[in-house]
C-alpha cells in the first residue's frame, strides 16, 4: 500500500545505519563550508533540515515514472509504505545474493545466499525507530576463509557455524530507536555499532566489530557536541566460568554457560570551532563483566555522562580496566576538500617516548587523511585518501578479557595493531548508477614461529612482550598486503538499496620469511543486493 501524503507538515527525525559508502554520498551537505555540522559521532541523528533534505533526496534519486503498482514498488517505494501527517511506516524484503569466482588461489565458486528484512517507524519529530535482520549463507575466498576459521566469526557481521564444501551459516540483526528528548539532548537504546571519525577506518572506535547493545546519549549545546555511549559486548575468547565450584552432574558438563561478556563506556566531546575547524576529545574505558576475582557487572563509577573518566580509573589503585584516550581534529580545505586526523593514546611515559628507543608500554595510533567532494566540478565525485598506524601492543591488555575488542574482533582498526596503512577510495554516482574503486597497501607483522608476540595480536597479553625496548611498527614477520576493489551497481530502488552490482576484489599477500609465504586471490562477482550494511572484505 502507498498513501502519498506530504510531510510538510511537521518536522521529522530520521536515523541511517552507518555505512561509509551510504553516508560519503551525504558529503556535499555534511562537509560544506556554509555549514557547521557535527560530523565525527556516527550514526547520525538527522533532523536538521539540510541534512534531511539531502537524506530525501537520496532516497528519492531519479524516480521511474509509473502508475504501476509493481513498477513503484521495484523502483521507487518502500514495499509497505504508510505515510501520515504525524508518522510514517515503512518494510522491506531485502535480498541479498551474488555468485563469484576466484580466477586466482584454489580456483572455488564463491556466494552468498541471503534474505532478510527491514521495518523503519518515524513519529512526528520526536521519535525514530529502524531494525533489520539477515538470514545468510555463503562461500568466500580463501583469505576470507582464514580469518572466519581464526575468529570463528562473519567480519563485522557475528558467530557463523561452520558447514561441509567451505559454506558458512549465520545471522544478522540490527535494531535502534532514538527520542528526541529535548532539541538539546537525544537518547539512543539500539544493538548497533558506533564510529567515531571522519575516514573510512577509525583509530578510536570503528564500525567494524559486530553489533552490540548500548545506551548512547547526544547532547548539543551550540557548538558543541558530546556523545556518551554504555556498551554491553560479548566476548567469546573468554567463556563464563563456574563460580560455584559445583561439580556436574553424570551426563553433564560446564561448557555450556556461554560466552564471556564485557562492559565498555566511551564518550566523545566535538567542539566545531567555526565553519572551518573542528576539534574533539575522546575518551574510553573497557572492562570484563566477569574476570579472576569474580563476577563484577556493570561498574557504576562510570555511569555519569559528564565524566573525566581517567581519573575515576585512576583512583583504583590496582585497575583491570583498559583505557584510552584520543583527540581528533578536522579542517575544511578550498576547493571542497576537508583534511582529519586521529591520535589514540594507550600508555605514554614521556622520558621513554621522546627517547625514541621502542620501549614497549608507549603504545599509540594515529590516523591522517583527506577527503573531498564534487572534485574538480563533477557532481557527486568523491574520494578520500587516508594514512593508518598503531604501535605493537597498543589494543591489548595484560589481562586480555579487557583488551579492546567485541565479540573476537578490535574495536577500532581490523588489523589490531603493530601495522602501517594507506587507503584510497573514489565514488561517483550518475543517475542511478554507483561506482566505487577502491586501492589499499598494508603493512603489518606477524607473530614468530615459536610463538612470540610481536604485538599485532591484541588478544595476546602484552605481558609476554619478549622485548621491553626496540619495538617498532611492523616487527615480527613482515607481512606486505595489496588490496584493490572496483564496483559498478546500477540502483534498481533507492528507498532500499537494491541494486545490480558487478565487482572485481584483486588481493596479493606476501609474508617474508625464511621462505615467503604468498596468498592471491582475484574474484569477480555478480549479484542482486539490497543492504545498507557495512561489510569488510579488505582485511
């Protein structure tokens, strides 16, 4: 059904999933220098007017004249779509299907097979609702296999079981709903992922682990925009232990209390200085909700949303808990261009750091990068370029059920840490066609053969650093890896990204060694998608 009733009566609130590849085509309105946005907290909130418009008209992009029922519900409307003067209602079936073929490695058919759905509810200007889940199987690529096998988990999507000929069985959910309690203050309750940035990867929380539940409240006071996130994870590297000291029963066993569960707060000031700047402050704090004194839940010290929480970890003199803190700048160029920047710093002392000598414990990342617009003129040309690094060690923890991580993935960038990085990524839609061309160069070391951590590995203790000083980024076996990725999509209908995509994905991974070992992989595929899901194939 479709009442096709205008909104122009009331003002609207609106939330997106965040997907990189979505949000860049937002860029015009979002790193205009006329505007003064808040652009780093992802998702966002979208209700200011220019923001919306530009979100509708995306969603709208070059509607297909018909009368047809069928014509507008394949091109330009939401399956079920209710439109009222003081909500709207939307579902959709998304499929999600593509075979492939490695022309290069072990040769294998590669696929996926997925169904799924979404349903999205928007009440006057106060409150916004969307979910969506995935029923999926597949086949991937060897690389891919490699780390489904290592992690026992989809990247970035959740737990998969494992079945005969390589196939992979999972699901997927996502669900959020905001209220707009005030046009200062907003209240998110959603099972989701948060970024903090304005790159394609973060330094300091990125979208790449898979969902988790959380409770995110984003006040703006002028200029200023501060976001504080409750986050309740699961951990599967470290299962629930029995703390009764019970012992089973015949025909019973302890490897069923499931998995181990952790606790993380992460808050974020971004202050936009003018038009032009903008500088934030980050902060984060990841505890284990069960560890080697027991059960410990949820830590109320760190429930206040205005908190230097630092201190308040501080204070606890023999602290499990991980701590970071960051900063982030960005600057708004001529010429549609806007330069960012990320520093995460874990451990820092400072005789040690200025001395350059590798001392193990001066754990940092950092993140810098340039993205731009409608380059030279041309409408709806994007791209961004973008250099990554982190220290040996900087993620882990010396006890490792407190390391940055969710659900056996890093929370911030997909290599963990001990790597260099450059990306660079180009856009351009026309029409209703999408294309994407994306290139990547990474370095990054592996553990040695007898085992010793070099500190890529966050999930290692960093207590059995072998050692103390001449650590350097990269150490350990150094592994070179090439990644380029194109796609062309032709969008059958906006309102939920179905589309017809065409891809070629080309990786070359060299690790040098005493003999080198060599992984290549080169697949092209086809297929009928429908998803605003990020999905993180270049790892």
């Amino acid at each position: 059904m479709g009442v096709g009733i205008s909104f122009g009566g009331f003002a609207q609130i609106k939330s997106q999933p965040y997907s990189y590849h979505f949000y860049q085509k937002m860029n015009d309105a979002v790193y205009s220098t006329e505007t003064r946005m808040h652009t780093s907290a992802k998702p966002f909130v979208i209700k200011d007017s220019l923001l919306l418009a530009k979100f509708d008209s995306i969603q709208s992009n070059k509607p297909v004249s018909s009368s047809n029922w069928f014509m507008r519900k394949i091109f330009n409307e939401h399956l079920v779509q209710v439109e009222k003067d003081d909500y709207t209602f939307y579902a959709d079936f998304l499929p999600d299907l593509y075979i492939g073929k490695d022309m290069q490695g072990d040769k294998r058919r590669t696929w996926m097979n997925g169904r799924g759905f979404q349903v999205g509810l928007n009440v006057g200007n106060k409150f916004t609702f969307n979910t969506s889940a995935f029923e999926s199987q597949a086949v991937f690529p060897k690389y891919l296999d490699d780390y489904i096998v290592a992690h026992k988990v989809i990247p970035g999507q959740g737990n998969t079981k494992f079945q005969s000929k390589n196939k992979m069985d999972w699901m997927y959910a996502t669900a959020s709903m905001t209220y707009d309690a005030h046009k200062y203050i907003q209240a998110t309750l959603a099972y989701d992922k948060n970024f903090i940035g304005d790159g394609y990867r973060s330094m300091l929380l990125s979208d790449f682990s898979s969902n988790y539940a959380h409770l995110k409240l984003t006040g703006t006071i002028g200029n200023v925009q501060y976001t504080s996130i409750w986050a309740y994870m699961n951990d599967p590297t470290h299962p629930r232990q029995d703390l009764t000291g019970t012992t089973p029963m015949e025909g019973q066993n302890n490897t069923r209390l499931g998995d181990g569960k952790k606790w993380g707060a992460f808050q974020y000031l971004d202050w936009n200085v003018t038009n032009k700047l903008s500088i934030g402050f980050f902060q984060s704090v990841v505890w284990a909700a069960q560890d080697e004194a027991g059960k410990r839940g949820f830590d109320f010290s760190y429930i206040s949303p205005i908190i230097f929480i630092r201190p308040v970890e501080s204070n606890n003199r023999t602290s499990p808990d991980k701590m970071f803190l960051g900063l982030t700048s960005k600057y708004k160029l001529p010429y549609r261009l806007t330069a960012y920047g990320q520093f995460l710093l874990g451990e820092f002392t400072a005789k040690e750091f200025f001395a350059g000598n590798g001392y193990a414990h001066n754990k940092w990342g950092a993140q810098l990068g340039v993205r731009g617009y409608d380059v030279f003129g041309v409408k709806n040309l994007n791209f961004l370029a973008e250099y990554n690094t982190a220290r040996p060690y900087t993620y882990a923890h010396f006890k490792s059920y407190s390391n940055y991580s969710n659900n056996a993935e890093p929370l911030a960038h997909p290599k963990g840490a001990n790597f260099r990085e450059l990306v660079g990524i180009v856009n351009y839609a026309w029409d209703r066609w999408d294309f994407s061309l994306q290139g990547m160069f990474t370095q990054n070391g592996l553990d040695l053969p007898d085992g010793s951590n070099m500190g890529g590995d966050i999930f290692q203790s960093y207590n059995t650093i072998p050692n103390m000083y001449g650590n350097h980024i990269a150490q350990g076996i150094k592994n070179n890896i090439y990644y380029a990725d194109a796609k062309a999509a032709y969008v059958l209908n906006p309102k939920y990204n179905l589309r017809l995509e065409l891809g070629y994905t080309q990786r070359y991974a060299k690790a040098q060694y005493e003999t080198p070992v060599v992984n290549k992989s080169g697949v092209v595929s086809f297929g009928l998608r429908s998803s605003f899901r990020a999905i993180y194939n270049d790892l």
